[in-house]
C-alpha cells in the first residue's frame, strides 16, 4: 500500500466517521410520512430494461445494447416479450460510454411502444431527468451550440450530400423505421469511405432520434389511458430537505420499515425546465415535430418519495402525466396513482416486473467477449494492454 495514502487515512478518518456518525440524524426537514392508499383491482402493466456494454480495443471501439419488454395482466402475460439488440462499431470512437447509453435509451424507447398496457402502468427503471437533459452525452453542446444550431448544420450536411446514406432528418423521425438508425448509418458512411468533422453534428442527430422515440412512447402510453411511471432505487435527490444527504437517506433514518410515501407542494412540475431544474428557460428542444411543444409544455411529472411494503427500500417515483387534460391536486393524484402501483406484485419492496426486465436486459462481459469472437475479432489489440507489462 502505497504510504501517502495510508497517511491520508489516518488524517482524515476521525473526519468522515463522525460525518457518517452525525448527518443521519440531522433532520432539519418535515416529514409528513403518510398511509398508502387502499390497492385498487390489479391491473395491466408493462415493464422495461436496457442493457450495454463497451470494449475499447486500440483503434477503434465495439459496443453491444439490448432491450426487453413485457406486458403483464390479471391472468397471465398478455404478450410474448419484445426483446431487441445491436452490435456495432462506434464512429466517430468519442463519448463513447455516453452515446452508447444513448443508443440503449433509443432501444429501449422504440422497442417498448410494442409493450403498452391500456388502462395500466408502464415501469421504467430510473428517472426521466436523463432522459430529458440531451445536453448529458456532451455538454459543451449546452454550452457552446444550442441543439436547433447543431441540427442547422446536421440539414446542410444532408442536403449537400456530404452525408451519402441520410436523405433526410424526417428519416429519424418516424415510427416507420427502426431505431436506433443513427449508429447504422454512421457505419455505412464509414464504409463509403467519408470522414466526420469536428462539429459533432452527428451527436445532434443521435439526440435528436432519442428525443423523438421517447415522445412517441409516452404519446402511445398516454392514449392508451396508462401511466408513464419512472422508479429509482438509489436516489440522490436532494429536492425535499435540501441537505447534505440524499432525501431518502434521512426519511429511512425517520421511518426505518413503515410503508408509506411523501408528497409536498413542489412534486409537481410542469415542463422540461423545472423538470430537469433549468428554471432560466432557455431554449432547449427542437422545434421540429412537436418535439419543443411536447418537452417544454406538455410534459408534467408527480414526483414523490414511498415505501411500497414493509422494510422495503425507498424509492424516488416519478408519475409522468399530460398537461393538456384535466389535472387533479398533487395529493389526490398521488393517492391514485399510488393505488394502482401497489396492486402489481413486489419483490422485496421492489416491482416484480422490473426486475424481471433487468434480468433479461443484461449483457454480461462474458456476453461480450464470445460477440467478440462470433465477430473475428478475437486476437486484436485491446486498449491499454502495454500497462500489464
């Protein structure tokens, strides 16, 4: 072991055991910890999950994303799975573990409109806010162009053909076709023989195509009379107190097993802009299919805090719900989407659902090496293989 961090240890250890010690129980927020409401008749749901894996070998990148999703009802499973995959070499080799996220995002989007429940529940593992923020694969497109400026670019591209396989954006933007459609036509541009510049408008595309796939699945789930509903397990919101912890770390402090949930005056937010906390307003979406309409106006979450069985996790719950029709106060639409949530099965405080998703949705690293060798190539430089020498 290395002596200077030995020392740093015995300096700094009295320090992070009594902040461990003492924040827990610094409860300086309100808790008003309610019942969950009565269950309502079980109802259909669907759940879904993604998967990803990168192997960066020395010249260039190969990732594989898979997707699953199921409908679920009363008596059985309505219908079989729908279970999609992609195997690729990432072009440009650049943000690469956030692009490949992004095509698993786009995969499990398009793969899901397949899975929508009617008068239901659609469980998705996670929250919305990445989904939103396109500026997180790359944010020095937030800070330097605007998405609307990189999309400019991406038309003048397209329509003086320096782009050989994409004819038109409208491409990406149609349930006609299947995604992810970027990183396909990235590899068949590359095969043509063009080279990509440096003004990331391929990105751009890439964002674009998720942003689309996402607004045409909650479309679908909302004219079905279901509930988009996003659930994560390991919250670090600080949204309710305000603290140097998580919320979910002082309300397990305050109510160790009890079920219940918290609401309060702010779980309810309407548009992108205090979804994601850009509260200034800038422009952030394009204007191109009512894709701008449909983020910065339409879309609305109820977002709480529960505990769904008896010493169960606390899980962050984001109900998604749509702005143009009537909307109830915050504390009875809680009550009744928490009604129908508690009626799906739960596997210890968690739904069954997702987690039979998730089992399905994994690529191992075991996965990816024998994808490796199906496709020739085993035997090739890894990346950073001279540093086991």
């Amino acid at each position: 072991m290395e002596s200077n961090l030995v020392n740093s240890v015995l300096k700094n250890k009295d320090v992070i055991l009594n902040i461990i010690k003492k924040f827990p129980y610094e409860n300086k927020c309100k808790i008003d910890w309610k019942e969950l409401p009565e269950k309502r008749d079980i109802i259909e749901y669907s759940a879904e999950d993604g998967g990803d894996v990168v192997s960066e070998f020395e010249t260039f990148t190969i990732y594989a994303v898979k997707s699953y999703s199921k409908v679920f009802n009363n008596t059985n499973i309505r219908d079989k799975a729908e279970e999609r995959a992609f195997f690729g070499l990432l072009l440009p080799p650049k943000y690469s573990m956030s692009r490949v996220s992004l095509y698993r995002e786009i995969l499990e989007a398009s793969s899901s409109l397949n899975s929508v429940p009617n008068n239901g529940i659609f469980l998705f593992d996670g929250s919305i806010v990445p989904i939103i923020a396109w500026w997180r694969p790359l944010s020095s497109i937030k800070n330097g162009y605007m998405l609307n400026s990189l999309l400019e670019i991406a038309k003048e591209k397209i329509e003086d053909n320096s782009e050989g396989n994409i004819k038109d954006i409208g491409e990406l933007i149609s349930e006609n076709v299947s995604h992810p459609k970027m990183p396909e036509l990235l590899m068949k541009r590359a095969l043509n023989g063009y080279i990509l510049d440096d003004s990331d408008w391929y990105l751009a595309l890439e964002i674009l195509e998720k942003l689309y796939s996402y607004k045409i699945l909650i479309e679908k789930i909302w004219e079905s009379n279901s509930i988009p509903t996003f659930i994560t397990k390991t919250s670090r919101s600080r949204d309710f107190c305000k603290g140097n912890l998580p919320d979910v770390h002082i309300i397990r402090r305050a109510y160790p097993s009890t079920p219940g949930y918290l609401i309060w005056e702010d779980s309810i937010r309407y548009g992108s802009y205090n979804i994601t906390g850009e509260r200034k307003g800038d422009k952030m979406f394009p204007d191109i299919n009512g894709i701008s309409d449909f983020y910065e106006k339409r879309l609305g979450v109820l977002k709480l805090y529960a505990r769904l069985s008896t010493g169960g996790p606390i899980l962050q719950i984001e109900f998604l719900f749509d702005t143009q029709k009537n909307v109830k106060n915050y504390e009875d639409l809680a009550q009744e989407l928490l009604s129908k949530l508690i009626s799906i099965p739960l596997q210890r405080g968690y739904p069954t659902p997702l987690v039979l998703a998730h089992h399905h949705a994994v690529i191992t690293y075991d996965d990816m090496e024998s994808l490796i060798k199906i496709c020739g190539l085993e035997g090739e430089v890894r990346e950073r293989t001279m540093l086991y020498f």
